[in-house]
C-alpha cells in the first residue's frame, strides 16, 4: 500500500471477489455466505496455531484486545460483531474490501477510524505464507491493537500524514515507518521484547524468529533513520526496530513532518541488513542465512 499506481491483483484475489462488487471507496459487503466449511477450518488452524505462539511474545495490549475483541476462534468472525466492541472501546471500525487498495483510499479510510480488511481467507495449499494480505492477516495481525487508545490514535494520525505525505511526494518514506511500526514493529517490556507488528503476529515462523533468532538486528526505534531504511517483503526481516511504548511512537510521530521529509529525501537508502554508528543496538544480528537472500 504505497502507491497510488492502479492494482493489478494477484490470481487468488480475482477468484474470491468473481462477481462481486465494491463502492466508489472500495468498501463491499463482507460476503458471508462465500464462506465455506473449508474456510472455517483454515481460520481455526491458524488462530489456535498464534495462540499457542503468542502468549509470552505478543504484546499485552495484542492480547488483551484479542480477548476484549472476542473473536472467534473456530470460524471466521462477522465484522458486524466485531464492531460493537471496536466502536466502544476506540471507535474505530472495520469495513471489508476485496483485498490492497490503492493507497489515497488506504489512507483516507484510517483517517476516518477504518480499517480495510480482506474478506477472504488463504486457500489450504498456502497456509503458511501469502504475498498478498487475507482476512487472517488483516484481522487477527492489525485489528486486536486497534482496541488499544494510544495505537488506535497512532493509526489515524498515520493515515492523516498519509495523505499529506502524498502531496508531498514522500511516501516511499512514510511506507517504511508503517512497515517497521505497524506491520513489523517490536516493543520493549520489563518482561523481556515483544511483538505488536502484525505482519509478524499473523506468521507462526516469524513470530518465532523475531524474537528469538540471532540472525536480525533489533534496533532501538529511530523516527528518521527508519524512513530512509529499505527492507523485505518476500522473507524474514533483517532488521526490526523496538520501541519502550506506544506513546513513545505516538509522540515521535506527532510533529509535523514536512521538515523531515526535507531533511532526508537526498539521504542514501540504507540497506536492510545494516547497523549504522549511532544506532541504539538491542541485538546485533549474526546474519546468519542471508547470504541465500540477495541484498534489499
Ligand atoms: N505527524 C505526521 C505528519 O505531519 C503524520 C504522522 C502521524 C505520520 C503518525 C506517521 C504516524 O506528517
Ligand atoms: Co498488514
């Protein structure tokens, strides 16, 4: 989600929304009846698999609003219900979509306190990993946090500095903050690290290998030296960054980011795998196996 160039989906996409339709804001009908048995039991296959991964990982706050959210673990949840307890405890709300959207409309919608969810679940043969976001990804990795107040916030003002960010033509910048908080972000506890990133909670081997693996770095958070840092979406993160809390990100984020944008748009990229002077380091990572991966 960091263009606006027109979507072209991917194969599976195609055949989960044939014959369905979306409003001018990509928003549909979450299609209840589309779901079969078969995809209850992916649902329920992978749900008990993070649970069983999560206590002692996730976040509190992850945890908690899975609880508070009440979602179901055996089938896949109607938005509908989910929403009552969103709505009271942040407002926020989900709305279903057919899968990425193009991003002013991505952007627009968590300005307004909704999430875009995928409606549709993974098929059986790819269970363990997806290019494209599904409704285990969307649902189960972003929408528990959204019951926290203070992440809540932090992904409205996200989508509001999206649409300036826009404008500004520094987007490929701000994609980068929200992959490394949001999708692949790590948090600092008296109990030891934890996971918030929802890229990482929805993927039962990277929430192992997050935390537990020497081969990432894990960097203290760092506002302007993350949106200059490139990284993967086709395996495992070589560097995650960490942060003390939630109002520490939503602090550091506050400002207005127009200068930062100034700042650094002629920086030098700075390459997935590296650890800069300067960098707070929480873990160096011993790189082990990425010599099988080219460069990012
Ligand atoms: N404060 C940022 C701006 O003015 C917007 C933003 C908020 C960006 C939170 C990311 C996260 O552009
Ligand atoms: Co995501």
């Amino acid at each position: 989600m960091d263009n606006t160039e027109e979507f072209v989906a991917p194969d599976v996409t195609m055949r989960k929304n044939a014959g369905l339709t979306h409003a001018a804001d990509y928003t549909m009908r979450q299609p209840l009846e589309r779901y079969t048995e078969e995809d209850h039991a992916t649902w329920a296959k992978l749900y008990a698999r993070q649970l069983a991964l999560l206590p002692g990982r996730a976040c509190d706050e992850f945890m908690d609003g899975i609880q508070q959210l009440e979602v179901d673990p055996l089938r896949i949840p109607d938005f509908t219900q989910l929403n009552q307890h969103l709505m009271q405890a942040t407002g926020w709300q989900l709305v279903a979509v057919h899968g990425l959207i193009p991003g002013d409309i991505f952007f627009e919608h968590l300005a307004n306190r909704r999430f875009p969810v995928t409606w549709w679940i993974r098929e059986p043969q790819n269970l363990d990993y997806l290019q494209e976001p599904d409704i285990f990804h969307d649902l189960f990795g972003h929408v528990p946090l959204l019951m926290n107040p203070v992440f809540a916030d932090y992904v409205q003002a996200y989508g509001k500095g999206g649409v300036k960010a826009q404008a500004l033509g520094s987007l490929d910048m701000l994609a980068r903050l929200y992959w490394f908080t949001v999708e692949f972000g790590l948090i600092n506890t008296p109990a030891g690290l934890r996971i918030y990133g929802a890229g990482i909670l929805s993927s039962g081997s990277e929430s192992m290998y997050a935390l537990e693996s020497d081969s990432p770095n894990r960097l203290g958070f760092d506002l302007l030296r993350i949106m200059k840092t490139r990284y993967r979406y086709d395996s495992f993160q070589k560097t995650y960054f960490v942060i003390d809390n939630f109002e520490q990100l939503f602090k550091a984020t506050e400002p207005d980011f127009t200068p930062y944008y100034e700042e650094i748009a002629n920086k030098d990229e700075i390459p997935a795998g590296d650890v800069l002077d300067g960098d707070l380091v929480i873990h160096r990572g011993t790189g082990e196996g990425w010599a099988l991966t080219e460069d990012a």
